[in-house]
C-alpha cells in the first residue's frame, strides 16, 4: 500500500519505503486474526527485546550487509554525524548515532516557539471538536495515553490540542526537548510493544495508548519558559524498541542526566533516546496555548496525496516530514499565564 508524506523543506511529495513492510503484515493480519496467543507474545516486551537483539546487534547482520551498505540503503547523511564511520560499525551503533545537531539541527530564535523534539513524520489535532483540526480516538485514547488515574493533567489538557511524531528506523534517534520548563510529573505506564508502522497503526485500535511509554509533564509558566502552559510529552515504546533512556545534556550531549521532577529544562536540548528501531512522540498542550504553524496543518489536506491514514481514518491525514529542534507552533498570548 502506497504511503506518502510531505518534505517540510522542499515542500515535496515523497513515498516512504516501507521497512518491514512483509513481517508486520504478517504479524498484523495472519498472527492477530489466527494465533491471537502468538501474537500477544510478539508484541510482548521479551519478544520485542529478542527482536531487537537479532535485528540490531548480531554479528550475521554486520558480516553479510556492512555497516557501508546500511548507510547508504538507507540516505542517512554521515556528515551530520559525530565521530568517524568507522565508528558506526553495527546497525544499533547506526541508530543510536549522535549528531551535530548544533550545526545541522538550528534552533528558531522565538522564545515563544515550540519545535519539534525528534526528526520525524508528523500530524496535528485537537480534542475540541470545534476545531478545525478535530481528530479523536484514532490514534490515542486521551484518557488511556495519560493515566486514567492523573486527574490532574487529564483536567488540565482537557480539550486541548497535540502532535503526533512517527520516527522510522533510520531516523536520528535522540529526543530533544520541545520546550522550555519545570518537570512536575514524570512516571512510566507499563503495556504493549506494538509496532508504529502506519499498517499496524491502522490495524490496531489507538495503540499509542495501549504501548508502554514514558510521560514528562512540564510547566512552562514559569521564568525563562516557552508560556505555553502544561505540556505532556509522551514518549512510547514500539516493537523492537528496547528501552527509552533519560539522559538529558545542556551542552552538546555533555554530561547526562536522568530527567526528573523539580528540573528546569531547556529547550532544545538532547533528552532521550529511544533503543533502538522506531518509535513515536505525542505532545498535549492545554487547550488555546499554542498556534501550529499553517504549513503543518495545510499539508495535512493536500490533495492528490495517497496516505494510509487518510485512507483507513477516512478524513486526509497526510504526513509532514520534519527535522528536531525546527519550529512547530508559537505560543498564543494568555493573560492568566504565570509571569
């Protein structure tokens, strides 16, 4: 099945190539509807760890495709990358990269910008349904993504609006921090490791909320925030992701810290990094707080674009392709903000 997506800087249509396109189909389809025991198993984190580890560290793999090959099948420009390519040796030290996002990553200079935290394919939408951007229950239960039981940012991000951030595996791997804040919340929800490939994602019902993920919940109203109010950043797990590491670095990727409540973090900055494979990032906003840029949203519509989620969501959800640390949105004025 065709899937398409927008290149933000060339304004492009391109057609993703689909990694593992046979074994999810197969997983998706025959597993889940004939062995549903099996598939459980699959999708459980001791499978997904075992996949991961055959996929991404055996010897077999370097030997018979070379770390060269790898590379250049899959377009990841060596340039960007810190370090020599001698060093990237294994297709996990490959994923696991680090790059000089300093100079290849620039940061808006709007203190009021939100940017996105990792490069990825992203799509937009809002829980109020007088919304343009109205998008519910396709991706995510609200309720479930969150923690039934977290009443408080339930109520706080309550009709508020979020983006979706769909890493592939050849993807620079390191979150970044989408804004400027104070962490008040920050815990683990145990679930699923289902795959976040657009044809598992279409099969599932709201998987992103049923995976194991990791919140941070950041409050920035506060001095030296973006002041774009509570804002929930939800990092989820997939299949052959092997863990989610919190090492957050002001400088470069100097000196790591786990992330923890009570710190202030700035934006921009290296947070996580998922292991290894590919994954997704939601953010939640408080409901009038930010402003997505128009780009984001008119790409979303445009016409003659063949998505699998337009097709399966019946409403267009077209994909944009865009870099970490580049702007997504601007926080919109609230005088009941904190100064």
């Amino acid at each position: 099945m065709l899937h398409q997506y927008v290149e933000r800087e060339s304004r492009a249509v391109r057609s993703e190539s689909m990694l593992g396109n046979r074994g999810i189909r197969f997983i998706y389809s025959h597993l889940r509807e004939n062995a549903p025991l099996m598939f459980r198993a699959v999708t459980g984190a001791r499978m997904s760890h075992l996949l991961a580890f055959v996929n991404f560290n055996r010897l077999l793999n370097e030997k018979l495709n070379g770390h060269r090959f790898f590379l250049k099948a899959t377009g990841i420009d060596i340039r960007e990358c810190l370090g020599t390519i001698a060093h990237l040796d294994t297709p996990q030290k490959i994923f696991e990269r680090k790059i000089r996002y300093w100079d290849c990553r620039p940061m808006p200079r709007d203190p009021a910008a939100v940017v996105s935290p990792c490069d990825a394919r992203m799509l937009v939408g809002s829980f109020d349904n007088t919304s343009g951007i109205f998008l519910k229950g396709k991706f995510f239960d609200f309720d479930e993504l969150l923690g039934r039981n977290k009443k408080t940012w339930l109520n706080a991000l309550h009709q508020g609006d979020f983006a979706v951030f769909r890493l592939t595996p050849e993807r620079y791997h390191y979150n970044h921090t989408p804004v400027a804040g104070k962490v008040v919340d920050f815990y683990s929800i145990a679930g699923q490791y289902h795959a976040c490939h657009p044809e598992a994602v279409v099969t599932m019902v709201t998987p992103y909320s049923k995976n194991k993920r990791v919140v941070t919940i950041i409050d920035t109203d506060v001095p030296g925030g973006t002041k774009v109010g509570i804002v929930a950043m939800v990092e989820v797990v997939a299949l052959m992701i092997g863990d989610i590491v919190q090492c957050y670095s002001e400088k470069e990727y100097d000196s790591p810290v786990p992330v923890g409540t009570g710190m202030f973090m700035k934006k921009g900055c290296p947070k996580s990094l998922f292991r290894p494979g590919s994954s997704t990032v939601v953010l939640i906003f408080q409901q009038g707080r930010l402003r997505f840029d128009h780009d984001i949203i008119w790409n979303m519509s445009l016409p003659g674009v063949e998505s699998i989620f337009s097709k399966n969501f019946s409403q267009p959800l077209v994909e944009t392709d865009i870099k970490v640390r580049s702007i997504i949105g601007t926080a919109a004025y609230d005088k009941t903000a904190k100064n």
